[in-house]
C-alpha cells in the first residue's frame, strides 16, 4: 500500500513536470551565432523526417512497407525492386539525413549546448496563438543574431536578456524568473562514450524536441549519427545520458540499421516471389503479422542494445533511471494493471515493455561472466519475458 502511494505521488509528480514541458517555449543555442533552433521552425516534411527517424530506424523500414503496398497497385511487381533501392539509398545517407535535421551540431570546437526554456503563463499562449507558430521562427533568428552559450553566470543573464527582449518584441512578455537555462557539454559525453565502446565519435545533432529520447543511425561507426532531443538534455544526468546513447551507440555497433534493411528487403522480395498466394489467402491479416514480425526483430535489437550499454559502460542502473524518466506513464501502467504487461508485449513498437527492459538491467548489477552473444541472450531473454507475462495474466 505505502509502495503503491509512493508510486502514485511521483506519477502525480513526473505529469506536473511533463505538462510544465509541454506549455514551455524551447531554444536550443549552440557555442555560435549560427546555429540556434526554436520550436516551430522547421516544415511539415521535416517534422515527419523527424518522427520516422527519431527512435528507431524500424520506423523507417515500416514506411516503406506501407508504401510497398500503395505502389503494387500503380507499378505491380516492380514495386519490389523500387522501394529496395530507394530503402538503400535512404540508409546508405541515413546519417546526412539525420544530421541536417536538427540545426545544433556540437563538434570537437563547439561542444556546448544550452538549453533556454521558457515557461508559458495564459498571456503568452494567447500571443502565440494570436499570431500563429511563425512568431516562434522570427523569435529564433533574432536569438540567432545574438545569442551564446550560457556558460557562466554574466552569460546566463545575457542569454535570458537576449530571450525577453527577443519576446518582448513579438508582444510576448516574460521575466526572468521564467527562464531556465540548463548548458551541456554534448560533445564531450558523445566521444567518452564513444571511446568505452572503442568507436569513432558520429556526428552529433539536437532536436528541438522536448520528449526525452535519442537515436542513432548509419550503417557503420564512420558512417553515424546521434540524434539528442532537448528534452534529454534537459532532464537526465550526464551518467543516464551517457547511458542512453551508449544504447545508440550499441545499435550503430550491432549494424541494426542494416539487419532491418535485410529483413524488410527479404519482406519485400518474399510477398511478391516467394509466398505471395499467402499474400492473397490471408490479405490484410498478412500485413499483420509481416509487421509483427520486423517489430519483434526490433525488439532483439532494442535489448541486445541494454545489454551492450549496461556491459561496456557498466551503469546499468543508469540505464534503468533514464528509461524510468522517459516512459514513467507505461512504467506505472504496467506494473499496477496486470492486463497491461501482456498487452504491451504485442504493441506495434521494437521496444520491448519499459518494466521488462529495467528489471532485466539489473541482472547485470553483479554479473561477473563475461557475455559473448550479447544477441542470443537478448532473444533468450525476449523469450523468457513474454512467456512470464502470458502465464502470469
């Protein structure tokens, strides 16, 4: 009982936060003029660049797949060939797409990021929706112009006069109190843990995003970036970050983009050559089970990339912390509905369940047994965890 109210208060907690977040202007400012990003900038095309390739580049290869069946019916079976091809171009400069999608890009001479967010009170949500979301552009190139790296307490007070006064001038009046200016050094965390997992640091870029999450994609170590949304570096510790993009860092290492590629291409080849009267039997109950099955692919590869952080960095408590912190809502859903641990297993996402990833972290806490087949563990693990969860609904 005591357990469960602790449970409930820090929920309560957790969703007075998140909706502080989600009513706050972000700015994030790089270590120059040049490269600054506000909310609202970017066009619908790349909002939905984003969302495909923000978290997981299963996502991606699932877009295709829908595509794939639109396009049959226009080119018939040549679709196969089509979509292969632009799915190969589209991961060959998956890093170069990503990369241009955030407009901060820490590097070795401007590793700092700051993050300025801005609380909103009724008299600025009125203003901004009074003159819509291209107020928040011209707000950004004014702090373009003008701001820096808030890396000292005269910078801070800079930073935030630099913000009102770019406010102030759109009719949107804030004060200081309202501002909160957290400064990262991005870079830096990136190569450190790059170095543990004896990788070349990928190029790095920040989405103004405030949800707490990160991805990684490329097809090799040379060939790779790392997306970090604000919310990230505005909500978790350098250990859990470090955590968090050690998991990228494990996806960029097993080559997970190209395991989806093959398996989504093979997909592709097989419905139209190989079991395609299955195709016709089945109809959209195929479509079903051909996306459940790259989803539990991810779901693989989502845990043998736990598995990799928690045993090259060694904080697997990190780890367990910031998945906390990113999906406190399905944590406590699962552990209080015993209906909903099952249900999630079966959830179109290449996540596993978030109660299942941080219990599991902690097998490693006192592991001495080096672990050779970071792969087959994860699917024995899979294995272990659903069965669990069927049996004990």
């Amino acid at each position: 009982m005591i357990s469960r109210t602790v449970d409930e208060i820090e929920a309560v907690v957790f969703s007075y936060f998140q909706n502080i977040k989600t009513t706050s202007l972000y700015f994030v400012i790089g270590a120059t003029e040049q490269h600054s990003e506000a909310p609202g900038q970017r066009g619908p095309m790349s909002n939905a660049l984003k969302r495909i390739f923000a978290g997981n580049t299963t996502s991606l290869f699932l877009s295709f797949t829908l595509l794939s069946f639109a396009l049959y019916f226009i080119i018939g079976v040549y679709t196969v060939f089509l979509l292969i091809g632009v799915q190969l171009v589209a991961l060959v400069f998956s890093d170069k797409i990503v990369y241009r999608m955030g407009n901060v890009r820490p590097n070795a001479e401007r590793p700092l990021v700051t993050i300025a967010s801005v609380r909103s009170n009724l008299e600025t949500l009125k203003s901004i929706s009074q003159h819509g979301k291209k107020i928040l552009s011209q707000i950004r190139d004014e702090i373009t112009r003008s701001a820096t790296v808030a890396y000292s307490t005269a910078a801070n007070e800079e930073l935030k006069s630099t913000v009102i006064g770019a406010l102030l001038r759109h009719g949107i009046i804030v004060s200081g109190n309202e501002i909160t200016l957290k400064t990262r050094n991005v870079y830096r965390i990136v190569q450190e843990v790059s170095e543990k997992f004896s990788r070349q640091t990928p190029k790095i870029t920040v989405a103004n995003t405030i949800v707490s999450n990160a991805s990684a994609t490329g097809i090799s170590s040379n060939r790779s970036t790392v997306m970090i949304t604000a919310g990230s570096l505005e909500d978790l510790s350098d250990e859990e970050l470090e955590a968090v993009i050690g998991h990228e860092l494990g996806h960029v290492k097993g080559h997970d983009p190209v395991i989806l590629f093959a398996a989504t291409s093979f997909e592709f080849v097989g419905r139209f050559y190989l079991w395609f009267p299955l195709l016709l039997y089945l109809g959209l109950f195929y479509f079903v089970l051909a996306f459940g099955a790259i989803f539990l692919i991810g779901k693989f590869l989502e845990t043998r990339a736990d598995t990799e952080s928690a045993l090259i960095l060694g904080s697997p408590v990190a780890l367990g912390s910031a998945l906390t912190k990113i999906g406190f809502r399905q944590l406590y859903r699962e552990k209080y509905n015993p209906g909903t641990k099952l249900f999630d297993w079966f959830r179109f996402d290449p996540h596993p369940p978030i109660y299942f990833r941080i219990a599991r972290l902690s097998k490693y806490l006192e592991r001495q047994k080096p672990v050779r087949h970071t792969f087959l563990i994860s699917v024995r693990d899979i294995a272990v965890g659903f069965f669990s969860a069927l049996f004990s609904a």
